[in-house]
C-alpha cells in the first residue's frame, strides 16, 4: 500500500550532505503483511486511510493549541502545510521512530492539559472560582450553571483525557451550591432594591409634603407676591422659602450686596462682635448663627471687607442663610 508523508529539513540538508537531493514529499511502498503487529499498529494509529485511493497519509500533530487528541491530526494530505507531520527518514524503522517519538510528545501535551483540567476542578471545588470549563456564576453572581452541557463537557473530557480525580457528582454537588448562593444574592438584591426604591419613594413624597407645607404656610403668612405667584401657577418656592426663613428668625435678612470675592469664619472676633453674636444665638435658638468676614476687589483693585453675623435658618425644604452686618474694628483679613 502506498503511504504519503513529508520528511524534516534536517533528513533532508543529511541527504544533501551525501549528495543525494531529496523532496519533501515522499511516496513508498508498504507491505504490511511483512510488519511486526507492534509496527503496523504504529503506522496505522498515525495515519489516515483513504480508501478510494487505496492510500495511507501521515496525519498532522501540532505541539500547541489542540483542543483533544485524536489517533490522526489532518483530514487531508497537504505537502506545504507547515503543521503536517515531517518524519525523520524514509526507512521504515524511521517512520516509526518518527511517530513513536510523536506519541510520547502528544502524551507529555494530553498530561500537561490534565493537570490544567485538574487544577481548575480543584479551584471550583475548593470555592477559589464558581466557574469551570467556561461554564458557571461570575463573582459579581451574573451567569447560570447549563448542567446537561457541563456533563456532556465532563464526559468529553474524561473520553479524551481519561478518568478525572473528581466525578461529576462532585462537581454537579458543588454547582448546586454555587445556584443556591446565587439565589440568596439575586433575592437580598432585590429585597435591597426595592427597599431603596420604598426609600427613594417616601423620601419623595416627604419632600413634598414639606413643600406643600411651606406652600399653606406661605397662603396664609406670605406676602401678596408670594400669594399671587401661588395662585396664578408661577415660581414660587424660593420665594416663600426667604419669607418663611424671615419670620421664624429674628434680626435677620436676606443678602443685600453683590457676590462677595472670598469668604470666611472669624475665629478671634472683638469682645463687642462675641457679645453680640450671644444676643443673636440667644434669640434664634433653633437656627445656627456665627459670624463672617467678606472681602470684594472693585476694578480698581481696591479691596472692601466687611462683617456680618450669618444665621442658617432650616425652613420646610432646606437650609437657608440670612445675614445682618455688623460694625467692623480692623480693615485686617481676620481669619
């Protein structure tokens, strides 16, 4: 029978050497009934037969990438194909140490890629992962187990790598156990959700219960404007919120200059400034009150401070702060 198969570069420069030129592709004749059954085996369990050309072709092996191992590598015989397999003579007692010398390099790979599958068996098992063999739960719980296809994977690879230290019982034991994990996250998740859509809506119709509450109060307190705003659908609120925030404060107003340049709290304040910052807290017990120094630049580069005793009033709808100027010691950037 004929057999095809390719011969390595360094049969090929040893062929040269002698001053013979060999070609890459080679074609012999084999009988087999003169084979050892050992031999036969060999030839046989590495090549592929093509019955209709009464032919035997050396199969491909490829050291890196392959994803199972077969008997043969290659579906058909390409002489180019940088992959195919490339023996090292042309005698018969080449060939086989050729392919024996395959099989023991296939085999060191099918051990290296085991390890591999039992090292990520023991990482799903030991709880370092709740994934294998690409399937499974990420860590953030997103995913699901496909029980029927992590089998049909499990058995394949116990066809091609022969049996695992852990069954498959173990790992389904150990899936179910990652979904009952899965479930307690995915229900706290939307137990937390809803608690936080509750929350959120509460928090909402508290914010506006105290707007409709300001609103009464500004119906039935509030200046003509504010009423009239009210009553006729336009911007309302802020200035309600002012009003409210002048009646239940005392001494008090709403900032009468331009947008000062900087701002800050005075900490070493006149004994006249602290006397009458205790009059001011004193009648405005439920609000914060303490005092500030404001400094302005005109285009002239001339500079303008000023102090104020500042009261943060906290109306229906938020915090708000009134000021009242007081008599300035020192032009000095007391901070």
């Amino acid at each position: 029978m004929k057999f095809y198969f390719n011969v390595t570069d360094e049969f090929i420069s040893s062929e040269l050497m002698k001053g013979k030129e060999v070609k890459r592709e080679q074609c012999i004749d084999i009988d087999f009934s003169a084979l050892a059954e050992d031999q036969r085996e060999t030839i046989l369990k590495h090549s592929r037969l093509f019955s209709r050309e009464n032919c035997l072709v050396a199969g491909c092996f490829q050291k890196k990438g392959i994803s199972t191992p077969r008997n043969y590598f290659a579906e058909i015989f390409y002489p180019d194909n940088s992959d195919a397999v490339k023996l090292s003579g042309t005698s018969i007692e080449a060939i086989i140490a050729s392919f024996k010398k395959f099989e023991k390099e296939r085999s060191a790979l099918i051990a290296e890629e085991k390890s591999e599958i039992e090292k990520a068996i023991d990482q799903f098992i030991k709880g370092g992962t709740m994934k294998i063999f690409g399937d499974g739960i990420y860590n953030d719980f997103s995913g699901y187990f496909h029980l029927e296809e992590l089998q049909k994977n499990y058995e394949s690879k116990v066809k091609n790598y022969g049996e695992l230290s852990v069954s498959f019982d173990q790992i389904r034991e150990k899936a179910n156990e990652y979904i009952a994990l899965k479930v307690e996250h995915d229900q706290k998740r939307k137990e937390k959700f809803e608690a936080d859509k509750n929350q959120a809506e509460n928090k909402k119709m508290e914010v506006e219960a105290k707007k409709e509450d300001l609103r009464q109060w500004a119906i039935q307190n509030g200046s003509d404007l504010v009423k009239l705003r009210i009553k006729h659908g336009q911007n309302w609120q802020s200035l309600a919120t002012i009003e409210w925030a002048k009646a239940h404060s005392t001494g008090f107003d709403e900032w009468e200059y331009d947008e000062s340049d900087d701002d800050w709290g005075v900490n070493n304040a006149t004994i006249e400034q602290l006397k009458a910052l205790e009059t001011a807290k004193s009648e405005n017990p439920d609000h914060e009150v303490d005092i500030i120094r404001s400094k302005w630049v005109d285009d002239y580069g001339d500079v303008i401070h000023r102090t104020f005793q500042r009261c943060i009033v906290k109306t229906p709808v938020g915090k708000i702060p009134l000021y009242k100027e007081i008599d300035d010691v020192s032009d000095e950037d007391d901070e």
